[in-house]
C-alpha cells in the first residue's frame, strides 16, 4: 500500500522533534506533500483508502487556522474514513468542544486512555466509533495517576469502546 504525508507546516516551523520524524519518513522514501500545493492534496485525497488525522493535539486554543484549517476542511468533505490519532483535529480533547472547523472522524483512535472530551455530547458530531489503543503503558504508571485502569486490553492492542 502506498503512504503519503501531507504537512500544514514548512519544516522550519517544526519542533527538533518533529523534524527528526520527518527525517524518519524521508529515509523510508515516504511522499511529502506541503499543504500549500493544493492540487495534489486534492488528488491524493480523491485517491486516498483512508485519512489519518494527526494534525493538532493536546494544544489547541479555538479554531484552527491557515492551513491546518484548509485540510480539514478538505479531508472532511472528501468522503473518505478519516482516522484521527487520540482524538479528531479541532476538537478539545478535554470539554468535548469542537472547534470551527474540526475533523469529523469516523475511527478517532485515543491513545492508552480514553480522552475525556470525546464523550461529551458537544462532541458527537466529530466522533464516530471510538477505539482505545494500548501503547504500553506499565499498569502502575496508572496507579500512581490514582487511576485502576486494571486489564482493560486483556490480549487485544486496540479495543472499541
């Protein structure tokens, strides 16, 4: 299958991190497509299988602009299974509140624990079927979070919720 990158940022905005992952993906010859060349966004996404959304996190702080506003606009009305990574762009994680605009994702995906906001009813339209993905938390870093989150995976690596 092929895998395409699309960034909302030039590179020299990314953090050091950021930048040493996208290293990762140039050294395994992965396509990256620089959301300012609008035409072959459009094409990628006509041709896409399935849209994974890992633009905006933990920080967001109202509504997403420039171009990571444009892509999800475009991946939203492309049609296409979007699967968000720990939650859908747009959307705070923490109230549930979309944002203008914010990825509607048919398989937002949380990370080791479910993120609150993507069960409050403002968050409906953004949520499709929630899945929970072990990352390999060690269970007592749960507990010393005063959390029992006991054996929630049993064998599985990725449970729906």
């Amino acid at each position: 299958s092929n895998v395409s990158v699309v960034m909302a940022d030039n590179p020299d905005g990314l953090s050091q991190l950021t930048r040493a992952q996208l290293g990762v993906l140039r050294s395994m010859y992965v396509p990256i497509i620089y959301q300012t060349d609008y035409l072959k966004v459009a094409r990628l996404l006509g041709h896409a299988d399935i849209i994974v959304d890992a633009l905006l996190g933990y920080n967001i702080l109202g509504n997403p602009r420039g171009n990571y506003a444009d892509l999800i606009k475009f991946a939203n009305a492309s049609g296409k299974k979007i699967l968000s990574i720990d939650g859908p762009s747009g959307l705070d994680p923490d109230t549930g509140q979309a944002f203008i605009p914010c990825i509607n994702a048919s398989h937002p995906l949380c990370l080791g624990l479910l993120k609150k906001g993507l069960s409050e009813k403002g968050a409906k339209q953004a949520v499709g079927r929630l899945y929970l993905a072990d990352i390999g938390i060690p269970k007592e870093v749960f507990q010393l979070m005063g959390l029992d989150a006991g054996n929630i995976f049993g064998k599985e690596a990725i449970i729906r919720v």
